[in-house]
C-alpha cells in the first residue's frame, strides 16, 4: 500500500505540475460555461418560454434556473468524461518518454503500477469537476437557486459516478496506447463525439429514432440524464401548480429527464443502478488486463 500511495502522488503531481494539461483541463469547463450561456443560453431559453401556456407568468430567477440547470448538467456530463481521458494520458506519456521503461525495472508490480494511474486519474479528474461545479452552483445561487439539500447531494454523487465512469473507460483505452499520435487521436474524437452521444449538447429527444436507440445503450447516457434531473428538479417541483402537469412531463421528456430504452421511461433507481454496474464492469476489465499483462 506504500508504494501505491506513493505511485499515486507522483502520478497526480505530475499532472498537475504539467501547466498544459492542468490549465487545458481546468480552462476547457469554464469555456464551456461561457460558450452555453452564450450562445445557447437564449436557445433554451426560447424552448422553456413556448412550454408555458399564455397568461401564466413565470419569474425570470425560475426561467434562469431552467437553463442553468440544463446547461450546467450538460457541461459535467461532458467534464467528468472528458477530462479523465486527459488525466489519465500519463499513462501514455510515461510510455512515451521512457519513464515506464524505468519504473518496469523496479520492483513496483504491474498490477499497483497499473491501480496507481486508474487511482491518481480519478483523483485528478474530481479536484477539476468539483472546481467546475462550484463555478455552478454559484452562478445558480446568484441567478435563480431552487435545488433541495437532496438534490444538491445526489448532482455530488452523479458527478462522482460520471468520473469513475470516465477514469475505468479512460484506463482501458488509455492501457493499449503507446505513441503520442494515438493520445492525440483519442482526445480529438472524445472531446468532438463524446457531449453529443451522451446527450449534453443537445436532448436525447431531437435525435432520429434509430440513434436514440443507440445513445440509449450508452451508460453514460445516463449518467448525463441523472444530471438533467437533480438540477432542474427543483424547477419542475416550482412550476407544479402554475402550468398543467402535462405540460411539466413534456419538459422533462423533451430536456432528457425522462429518458427511454425502448420506449420504457427508467427510474431515478434503474439509472444510478445502470451507472454503477457500468463502473464496476469496466473496473473489472481493466482489472483483468493489467492481471493478464503481470502473467504474461
């Protein structure tokens, strides 16, 4: 366990004493806060205003709530994910430029070298999305805060499950890279495909049928719409009463905090259960090839 904890910190210093990846990590989630209430701020803006029914009026901090809430999930969707493939490129880079030449001489295992990288990602990954999410939460409760001490808790925990998502994802590809084209081949298609096929850039519901059935079979997927739904339940719960619940079902269908699979909506509890198994699923591969490479 020593050598664990010390592989872990020279993993994660390292990170963090590389001022590119550092600063490209941090600096990508508070662009994208920029980018969304900028240029699609107003967009969803217009989507929520055309729900409302005429004579109803809704106060600006609920209708600013709405869009941060949907705007904000997006951005940790995309986060959690795409910064663990950042941080856990060290991985590759240590192929690259010998390190991992020396450290195989040593007497560290395979196996601890291997959980020291899955382990100083993860680290690595939640300083960033949590800084990210603080960013959130204040520009919520300066504009229009309405989420509960239990919503707030459970965006915690989604944010958690989204990174060991990410960082057992992340370790698995990141383990057959060996070239400095490959990293950058990866973080290119992560970074464009990722935030549109796990439904943050836009709802799952304005896809053609045959790709929402796709990106339905995508745990992220899921992880995402847990987002949708902890931050803007709290508007939901506010606008009960003041328009008909057909319409608050028709938000929460067409902003993805209903989502289907195969045209069954799936509970709170299935989607959590969804994302876990996940987790652990792609936690034990990458378990099983870094077992496989110390055998062999």
């Amino acid at each position: 366990m020593k050598t664990l904890r010390a592989l872990i910190r020279r993993n994660v210093k390292l990170f963090f004493n590389d001022k590119g990846a550092f600063f490209t990590s941090l600096i990508t989630p508070l662009i994208l806060i920029m980018l969304f209430i900028t240029f699609l701020g107003e967009v969803y803006r217009d989507a929520f205003a055309s729900a409302i029914p005429e004579g109803v009026t809704i106060s600006k901090s609920l209708e600013n709530a709405f869009v941060n809430g949907w705007l904000f999930s997006s951005l940790l969707g995309v986060c959690t994910v795409t910064i663990s493939f950042c941080s856990n490129l060290l991985m590759v880079q240590d192929k690259v430029n010998g390190s991992r030449s020396d450290i195989d001489v040593s007497p560290v295992s395979t196996t601890v070298l291997s959980l020291s990288y899955y382990a100083a990602s993860a680290i690595s990954t939640l300083i960033i999305c949590f800084l990210a999410l603080v960013v959130c939460f204040t520009i919520m409760a300066f504009t229009g805060w309405y989420l509960s001490f239990y919503d707030a808790l459970m965006t915690v925990l989604d944010t958690v499950l989204l990174v060991l998502f990410g960082t057992s994802l992340s370790s698995i590809i990141s383990h057959f890279l060996s070239t400095q084209g490959q990293m950058s081949a990866v973080g290119t298609i992560v970074s464009s495909v990722y935030g549109f096929i796990c439904g943050a850039y836009m709802p799952i519901s304005e896809f053609a049928p045959a790709i929402r059935t796709f990106i339905s079979l995508l745990p992220g997927t899921y992880g995402t719409a847990l987002l949708h739904l902890h931050l803007m339940q709290g508007v939901y719960k506010e606008l009960d009463g003041k328009i008909p619940r057909e319409a608050i079902e028709g938000l929460k269908t067409a902003f993805d905090a209903k989502p289907e699979f195969f045209g069954h909506n799936l509970s709170e509890g299935i989607m959590f259960a969804i994302l876990i198994g996940s987790v652990m699923v792609l936690t034990a591969v990458y378990v099983i090839i870094c077992r496989k490479q110390t055998k062999k």
